[in-house]
C-alpha cells in the first residue's frame, strides 16, 4: 500500500468539483485505501468493512455524484465514467500527495479503471471487484448484455423500483433473501434517501455504463496494477462475473476470490476485511 498520513478518528467534509459539491468520509489511521462504491452506494454503504480497516488503514468512502450529500448543480444532469474518475482524482489530491489503494466495487470499478487510464500514478493498486464494463466482453456478449442493462431501465421507467430490483438482482447473480450474512451487520433499509439514489443510479448511472467508451487495450499499459476479484458465491454465468473474468483474461492475471457475492463487502465485512488486509500485506 501507499505511505500517508492517517487520522485516528472518523471525519467529513466537502469538495467542489465541475458541477457538484462531494461529500466525503475519512477514518482511520495508516496508509490511503479508497473504497468507491456500487450501485446506490453512498458513502455509509461499507460502514461495517470501514470499522475493520480503520486500525491498519486510512479509509476514505464519499458520496458519488448525485448520490445522498452530495450535490449537484443540475439534479438532472448525470456523469459520464470519465466525469466519475475526475472526481477521484480530485478527492485523492485533496487527502494525499501519494499513491492510494482503490477498492472499487461493480460501478465503482469501472470508475476505478477510467480513473488508471486518465490519472496515471494516482492509483497503486486498483482491486477490481466485478466491474459492470461490457467492454470487457466479446462483440455479441457485450450487446446482449447492454441490450439487458437498457430493458432493466426502461423496466424501472414504466413500473418502478418495485419491479426492477428483483430483476437487478438477477442480472447481477444476487439472491436478496439469502441468509449466508455475518451476525450484527448494521441494518440497510430500502429507505427514502436510497431509493432517491436507486433513481439516480439507474436513470444516469446505467446510461454512463451504456455509453462506456473504455479503451479496454490499455488497460494492459497502464501503471497501476489492477486485481481483477469476483465473490465466492458469485454465479459464474452472470454479468459482473464474467466482466472480471474477461478484465483477468485481458490482463493475463488470475482471479482473486473474495468472501459472499457482488456485495460481499456488506454481508460478509470481517471475512472480507481479513482478505484485504492479507493481500494488501503482501503488496507493501
């Protein structure tokens, strides 16, 4: 991991960026880790992974664009991917002058890849956990996919969250009703602030993955290393996972397993933090 100042006790502020104010959390004490988000997932999403790095670890979680505390100019104006890397390349130099671990999580590992191709020497290490790049995929499985991605919007547009969650879900290999979770994990309710955020991230977070122009040959060139992951429980059929599959295969790199699904971040955060500080060892 990158060398860099810590701080002991958990704090917030802002950031203006072209066409928003971020909303940012850092906790802990040690060498920078990043963790960008998936889906609707505000800064709060991994507080329990947090509360297991914050010993070995400078965590730093923000609220994507659009997204619960951070605001933007126009409610209705969304980003693109690489408008997403910019704002991690300017959060980043707003904490540190080094080279951070980036955690990015399915949406937030695409903008983890932008932000290695567009920010060189900003990232050290990108752990890239099930990004949803259907540039990744071959020419038919790409358009299958995004055709899917595009139906699951329209679906959200004519009968909203109620109907399309499941079929998420589904598209992403997670089974909501499973009960492989660890004990005492800090409730996540469907509530009124992240249904907004379901809104924003599948009317304009959807459209930024379905206009993705990323340039996947590059990807090999680039400085930071990336570590392509997947969850153990992952069906090895859906979408995300075949992305990862596809981003180990571009990189002639094996897959890194990590503890649940696509959100094993959240039902399992102390197996998942015991990985992570194993593997983030062996990168110092």
């Amino acid at each position: 991991m990158s060398t860099g100042s810590g701080t002991a006790h958990p704090t917030s502020g802002t950031l203006d960026v072209p066409g928003a104010v971020l909303h940012y959390q850092v906790r802990g004490t040690g060498p920078f880790l990043l963790i960008s988000q998936s889906g609707e997932g505000d800064a709060d999403r991994t507080v329990d992974l947090v509360a297991r790095l914050a010993d070995s670890c400078t965590v730093v979680t923000y609220d994507r664009r659009g997204l619960s505390r951070s605001r933007l100019v126009d409610p209705e104006h969304g980003a693109t991917l690489a408008e997403h890397a910019d704002d991690v390349d300017r959060l980043l130099a707003e904490l540190t002058d080094s080279p951070v671990v980036m955690l990015g999580l399915s949406f937030g590992a695409v903008i983890g890849l932008h932000t290695a191709l567009r920010h060189p020497g900003r990232i050290s290490t990108l752990i890239a956990h099930e990004p949803v790049a259907p540039q990744l995929l071959p020419e038919t499985e790409r358009a299958r996919h995004e055709g899917e991605l595009s139906e699951l919007q329209d679906l959200y547009r004519r009968a909203g969250l109620k109907a399309v969650f499941p079929e998420i879900a589904r598209a992403l290999g997670i089974d909501p009703s499973s009960k492989d979770v660890e004990p005492d994990l800090t409730p996540q309710p469907i509530d009124a602030q992240r249904t907004a955020n379901f809104d924003h991230f599948i009317r304009h977070d959807f459209s930024a993955i379905l206009d993705d122009t990323l340039d996947t040959a590059r990807l090999r060139e680039t400085g930071t290393r990336i570590v392509p992951t997947v969850g153990r429980t992952t069906p090895r059929t859906v979408f995300d996972y075949r992305c990862a599959q596809a981003l180990a295969g571009l990189l002639d790199t094996e897959l890194l397993e990590l503890p649940g699904g696509h959100n094993g971040n959240t039902s399992h955060p102390q197996a998942y933090a015991a990985c992570l500080r194993a593997f983030l060892r062996d990168t110092d």
